[in-house]
C-alpha cells in the first residue's frame, strides 16, 4: 500500500472516530461505550500524527500494522458495547460500525500487502 494511500485511509478513520465520539457524546449511552468510543478517538489520531510524521521519517509500516490492529481491537469492544446497550441511539450505532468497517478494511487491506 502505497504511503498516501494509507495516510487517507488513516484520515477516513480519524473522521469516522470524531463522528463516533460526537453521537456518543450527544445522546445517553453506557459508559463503557463512551469510554470504548474515546479510546478509539484517541487512536485514531495517534495513528494520523504517526503517519504523518513517518512520511517524513520514511519508517517501516510494522507500527502503522500494529496500530491498525489495536483500533480494531477497541472497535470490536466499542461495537460490542453498543450491540448490550439498549435505546442507543441509531446514528450513535451507525457511528461506531461505520468506524468499525473502516478500520477492518484497512487491516485487512494491509495484512494482505
């Protein structure tokens, strides 16, 4: 995968998070999904200020695989979260999978080099 590639992808993700993290914070949802949501935020930009410093740096894309991992993992759990939370909000849901999709798709995008 080409390195402007990835960083739009990375870019995609960090926007889905911001919407994520704007629907939980808009309605009442549990706490572990807001918590699971704003790790996922948290990553998510980490991973856009690593890709953007590793353009420059020229670094190997085994920390970007590592770190596309973990957002996968706080993903499941935040899905995970909302598929136990009852009357949550649908765009919040929506949110969260679109997140979700987004993330296993660059993983699995990556993994297959």
């Amino acid at each position: 995968m080409q390195a402007d590639q990835l960083k739009e992808r990375i870019n995609r993700i960090e926007q889905c998070a911001d919407d994520a993290k704007r629907a939980v914070q808009a309605g009442s949802v549990p706490p572990e999904l807001r918590q699971q949501v704003d790790q996922l935020h948290q990553q998510a930009r980490q991973a856009k200020q690593d890709c953007d410093s590793q353009q420059q740096m020229g670094q190997s894309q085994d920390k970007m695989r590592q770190q596309v991992m973990q957002l996968e993992q706080t993903a499941d759990r935040a899905k995970q979260a909302c598929s136990t939370a009852s009357n949550l909000d649908p765009q919040a849901k929506q949110a969260v999978q679109r997140a979700h999709d987004e993330i296993s798709s660059l993983k699995k995008q990556i993994q297959m080099g």
